[in-house]
C-alpha cells in the first residue's frame, strides 16, 4: 500500500518492478519515461487468442496458432556449424514438431514441461505434423490463456513483449478515477468509464469491449486537443492588449491604387478578414489559407502596410532562403515607391551587417523585415513589432506566442499562410486555434496548366516536347521519383538522371542538379541560376516543392509519379502556370495498375487543389497526405484523422460547449499537460 502511495502516474519508469537502469534506457528508446506514458502506450495490434487450434485439426501449409507443452528438445548438428532445433510438443490432441534453424539458443528457453503458444506454418507428412517458421512465447503457469487477446506493443531489442506487457499492468494499477469527459457526455454517448477504457485497450476482454475503449479512447484525445485549441483561442480573445490599428490610411490605399490588376472577390474577403482583426484590440490569430497561385502574397503585403502606416513594424517570415530572398524582392517592389524601410535578415548576411539591422530595428529605424525562420527569432528585439506574417510550418507554438509577449507591453497580430489545401474536418484539429480565411479563386486570366498521365514509352516523345519548349525561351522542371524512407536513395536516382540526360539528349541544353543532401548555399546557387534563365532544365528531388517562383518555367515532368501523393503533386504542379504562357504537367508512371493510374487521372480533371486532397483522403485513407507534426500540434496517439472523422466532428461539438464552463478548464489543463506535455504548456501554465 505503501508503495503505491509513493508512485504517481508522473514517476519514473524505474520504480516499476523489474525496471532498472538498463530497461530504463530501453524504454526510454520507446519514447516511454513515466508511468503515464506506459498506460498511453497503445497496442499496436492484437494477437487473438481466443482461437487456437488443436493439433489434431491443424491443416497443411496453413498457418497456425497452438498451445501446449514441450516434450523433449533435440539438438541435431548435420555438418559444420549448422544446428536444427526440434521441439516436440503436445496439446493432448495430438503431437507437433516445431523446428528452427541455426538457433542455439532455444534449447535453454524450452524446458521439459513448458507451457508455449506457437504460430507457424503447417508442414503434413503422412501422421508427422510439424510447424515452421515458428514464433513462441512461453506461458506462465496458470496465466489466462484460453480465450485471451493479447496485445502486441511496438518493442525493441531490448525490451520484449513480456517486459511491456509486464509494465503496463503494473502501470495501469496507478490509474485514478477522474474522468476528463463530463458525465454529461459519457452518458449521452454511453461512453464506457475511463480507467476501464485503458484497462481494456490493453488487455481486451473481448473484440466488442476493444472497440468500445478505442472509440472512448480516441474520442477523449480528439476532445482533449479540441478543448485545447479553443481554451488557447478563447484565452488569445480575451486578452485585451493586442493592437487596435486605425482604418486603412494611405499606404494601403497607395499600395491598392499600384496594383497593376483588381483583387478577386475571395482576396478582398479575406483582407477585409484581416482588417478587422486587426483594427479590434484583440490580437488577431488568423490562417489565410489559399492554393498555390491564389495571390496570397499580396493580401500580406496590404496587412504589412496597414501595421506599417499605424506607426508599427511588420515582419515576415519564410521557411527557406530562397524564398525569403523573393519575398524581400516583392516587398521591396511593392513598398520602396512610398518610402519603406525593407530590410532583409538571412544565414548570408555577414556578421556586421546582421548587427546594423538589428539595431536599425531595435530603434525602429526598418519597417519591414524579410527573413528566414532561422534568423528572426521572437527573441530578436523591435522597436514596435505591430505584425507577424509566417507559414504553416513555422505557424507559432504557444510558446513562441508566450515568448513573443514577453518582448513587447502588447500583443502582435499574427497572420499564418497555407497553401496546403485540407479539407475542412482536418483544417478543424490542426487549426482549431485561428481563424481561417480562404481564397479559393484564382486570379482571373489564368492558362489553366494541361495535365497528362504517361507512360514510360512516350519518354522520347516528353523529351522532344521539352527541347521545343526550351528553343522557344521556356524553362522545365523534372522531378526524380520519391523513394520513400531513402533519401539516400532519392538523391542518387535524381543524380543519375541527371547525367544521363546530360550526356545524353540534353547535351547541348544547361541542366542544373538539385536534391537535398547539398548544402543550402549550393541549392541556393543552383535555384538561383535557374530563377535567372541561366539553367534551362532543372532536374530535382521534391526539395523543390516549397513555393519557389519561376514564371518562365512552363513545364513539370514528374518521374515515377504514382509514388507521390495527389496533394504533393498538386505543390509540385503549383510551380508551373505562374507567367503568361500555356504550362504543361507531365506524370510519367510505370505502373500499369489502375487504380494508380485512376488517382493520377485526378490530376487531369482538376486543378483544384481542395478537390484533390478530398481524393487522396478517400483512396489513400492514412498519413501519406502529410502528418500533423509540421503544424505544431501533438502527435496522435490513439484516434487517426482520417478515419475517425465522425468522431472528431463530435468531439468539436462537445469541445465547444464545454470550454464554455469553467469547471472543465482545469481538469482539462491537468489532462493535456499530464499527455501531451509542453505543446499546450502556455494555457496549462494558467
Ligand atoms: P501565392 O502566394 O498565393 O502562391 P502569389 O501571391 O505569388 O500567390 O500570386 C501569384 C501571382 O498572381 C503573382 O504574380 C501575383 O502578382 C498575381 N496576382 C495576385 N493577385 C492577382 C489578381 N487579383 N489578379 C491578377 N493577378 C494576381
Ligand atoms: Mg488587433
């Protein structure tokens, strides 16, 4: 009794039986430290045990599950060092031979009398029955067996089945009784209680009480992150120091008047959005969501006037140098004509220039800076920072946001930019926290891009097309086929493309090379040879995807297209169609299977970037679309996105009613910090 006093769900891993320093470190590989994450740690599936097999019945070359007792051990050594294991073992219906090759070891783990479960493959010869490939466990002595599911966990070298199993009763029995889901709600939706729920995901005692668990399991994660999401909007709302900028003055309407078209109905919705966001006194915390082409750019560019022309700084962030290096371009485009100070802070600034700009900014002497993420830290000091433009990627953690008002009396509005198109249900987990505006129009005039499947035959004739678009003035880009978990892999078929091509039809055509394991300041001089006309052909891993813009490069062949997802090749595709000339998409694909090539005909029908994400969730139906780890949030340890939409949409629906009463804030609090640590720690810090 005493002990279990003493041990929390918070306590180390080792005050657990049998834990020592040495499986401490095990499962610390496992990501697993505390009691707490030992019960979060989820089968990965299930072995079903309820159906074994006698010996009598079992059937050739099927595989199979039996249970019984070893009879004896044979070690047979035919030559050499080479070693067959037979064990003999019986189930009171019959008898069977379990056979291994080459492993010395068993013999000591199989004493006379064990109890083992053991699958393998049947192998019938006349009355002899034997199983190979075999996988045991031994049982303890009078351990349920007939009948038990038993879970099977991710585990390591280090730390067996046994061990987790082990651990996680032990674990389970320091699980209090506090319910993060009001009664209200486990009622209405005959949730079963909590601790029950964990108990059963374990060790299940029947398929029908898994789902149950799993489906309260997964619906409390989903709700917990909801509740999260909008405690952190709600609080954001409340807080009354954000910056109430005046109504458009001047600069925008200087910045308007210069614009060489009119913005389409959804830019001018969204900046309207923005607008009022940012002339209320509540900090704006706001997604400007848009496909790739849509315009986005602009509509921060009018934010930026407005935060500047009220006397405030502005800065914008992007996820690499090269884009950084654009965007400082536009700006300084758009802004130098009305007297802006545009400066830009990257890796390539020397050092001395780096300390000018920061103290040009830190006595407000820039308006607006440029830079990459890697630079501009929320610790780099403004005179009067009004704004913050980012992307997705880089979307502030609470952390940042915490840190960022550290630094200032007020609150900055934040603008975060997407060009992932998400479907709606996604966009409610992942950004819960914002507000979100969409321009789902492109701008007028657009040549909308031509898209064509092929296959590997019509190579020569995709050839001849890109040197006629090239003698015409044009640019292409070929991407290499992605390789997934290789990089490796990845970066030496993009290579060896690349000499083949050039030592071969595109011998008289510049071709540069670019992957990811260059260094940046490589891909940098490559992409901007390519930016500048230099280079006419590009051949490339994915690293190109980020939205680099080319406006000359009219083609886009994708090699080895059904590898990728529909929505990547949709960011890949984005890179073309950006000037005045017809664009022209090329998937080229070996596979003749046509449910590959019914996906990849998507991307002829349609340019619609949310149509496509909408199909990739249908067919592909798991994580291949992107993870949910870019934009910040923790990972999911139970439900899945994807297939638990129903219940996300429900989880919403609570979430929002019950964020509304105070009395499930704190246990609330309690549960995501206990789960999910530092990702919510700002509103769990209250
Ligand atoms: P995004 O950032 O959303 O990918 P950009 O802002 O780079 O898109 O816009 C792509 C191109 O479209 C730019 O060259 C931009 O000048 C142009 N553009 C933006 N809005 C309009 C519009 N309303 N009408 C015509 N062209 C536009
Ligand atoms: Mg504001």
């Amino acid at each position: 009794m005493n002990r279990k006093e003493s041990i929390q769900l918070s306590s180390s891993v080792q005050k657990l039986k049998g834990i020592g320093p040495a499986k401490a470190k095990g499962l610390a590989s496992l990501g697993l430290f505390t009691l707490q994450d030992i019960v979060q740690y989820y089968p990965k599936r299930y072995e079903d045990r309820s159906s074994y097999q006698t010996i009598a019945e079992l059937v050739n070359d099927e595989i199979a599950l039996v249970c019984g007792r070893i009879l004896r051990v044979d070690e047979i050594r035919p030559r050499g060092r080479m070693c067959i294991t037979k064990a003999y073992m019986s189930d009171g219906t019959g008898e069977v031979v379990l056979t291994w090759f080459n492993q010395r070891y068993l013999k000591g783990k199989l004493p006379i009398g064990q109890r083992i479960i053991a699958s393998g493959k049947v192998k019938r010869t006349g009355r002899r029955v034997e199983l190979h490939r075999v996988s045991f466990e031994a049982i303890e002595e009078g351990a349920p067996v007939k009948g038990e599911i038993m879970p099977i966990y991710g585990g390591s070298e280090s730390i067996t089945q046994k061990v987790l199993r082990d651990i996680v009763r032990q674990a389970l029995a320091y699980i209090d009784d506090t319910d993060v889901i009001p009664p209200a709600i486990r009622m209405a939706e005959g949730f079963i209680p909590q601790r029950e729920a964990i108990k059963q995901i374990h060790f299940p005692s029947n398929i029908n009480v898994l789902q149950k668990a799993r489906n309260r399991l997964a619906f409390e994660e989903l709700y917990l992150i909801q509740c999260g999401l909008l405690l952190l909007k709600q609080q954001t709302k409340s807080q009354k120091h954000g910056i109430k900028h005046g109504p458009n003055g001047t600069l925008v309407k200087a910045l308007l008047d210069a614009l060489p078209f009119t913005l389409t109905n959804d830019q001018i919705a969204s900046f309207k959005d923005i607008q009022y966001d940012m002339e209320d006194r509540i900090p704006m915390q706001r997604l400007l969501q848009g496909d790739v082409g849509s315009g986005k750019t602009i509509i921060a560019a009018l934010a930026l006037a407005k935060t500047i022309e009220n006397g405030y700084q502005g800065v914008m962030m992007a996820p690499t140098e090269i884009l950084a290096q654009q965007h400082y371009q536009t700006m300084t485009e758009l802004f130098a004509p009305h007297g802006v100070r545009v400066a830009m802070l990257s890796g390539k600034v020397a050092v001395k220039k780096r300390r000018e700009i920061l103290e040009e900014l830190a006595n407000g002497n820039i308006d607006l800076l440029v830079g990459t993420h890697a630079l501009i830290q929320p610790t780099v000091a403004f005179d009067a920072l009004g704004l913050v433009i980012t992307d997705e990627q880089h979307r502030f953690g609470v952390h940042q946001r915490a840190m960022l008002q550290e630094k200032s009396d007020w609150m900055p509005d934040v603008l975060v930019m997407t060009a992932t198109p998400i479907p709606r249900t996604m966009a409610l987990t992942i950004y819960g926290d914002l507000d979100v505006s969409q321009i789902k129009e492109l701008p007028p005039g657009r040549k909308p891009i031509r898209t064509f499947v092929r296959g590997e035959e019509s190579r020569a004739k995709i050839y001849d097309f890109i040197i006629k678009q090239i003698q015409e003035g044009r640019q292409a880009y070929i991407v290499c086929p992605l390789i997934e978990e290789s990089e490796k892999i990845d970066v030496q078929s993009a290579t060896a493309l690349y000499e083949e091509l050039v030592s071969g039809i595109f011998s008289n055509i510049p071709c540069g090379l670019l992957h990811g394991r260059m260094k940046s300041d490589e891909k940098d001089a490559v992409m901007q040879e390519f930016v500048s006309g230099k280079l006419s052909v590009l051949i490339a891993t994915t690293v190109i995807e980020v939205g680099i813009n080319v406006p000359n490069a009219t083609i886009m062949v994708v090699e080895g297209a059904e590898r990728f997802g529909l929505s990547q090749l949709h960011q890949l595709r984005g890179r073309i169609g950006r000037g005045s000339h017809q664009s022209y998409c090329v998937l080229v694909s070996k596979s003749r299977s046509d449910d590959a090539l019914e996906r990849l005909r998507a991307m002829e029908r349609t340019t619609d970037g949310f149509e496509l994400a909408e199909i990739d969730l249908e067919l592909r139906g798991s994580g291949q679309l992107f993870g949910t780890r870019q934009h910040g949030l923790p990972d999911l340890k139970i439900a899945n996105i994807f297939r638990d939409v129903a219940l996300l949409i429900k989880a919403r629906e609570y979430a929002q009613i019950a964020v509304k009463e105070p009395q499930n804030h704190q246990p609330v609090y309690h549960a995501l910090q206990e789960r999910y640590g530092s990702a919510f720690e700002r509103i769990t810090n209250n």
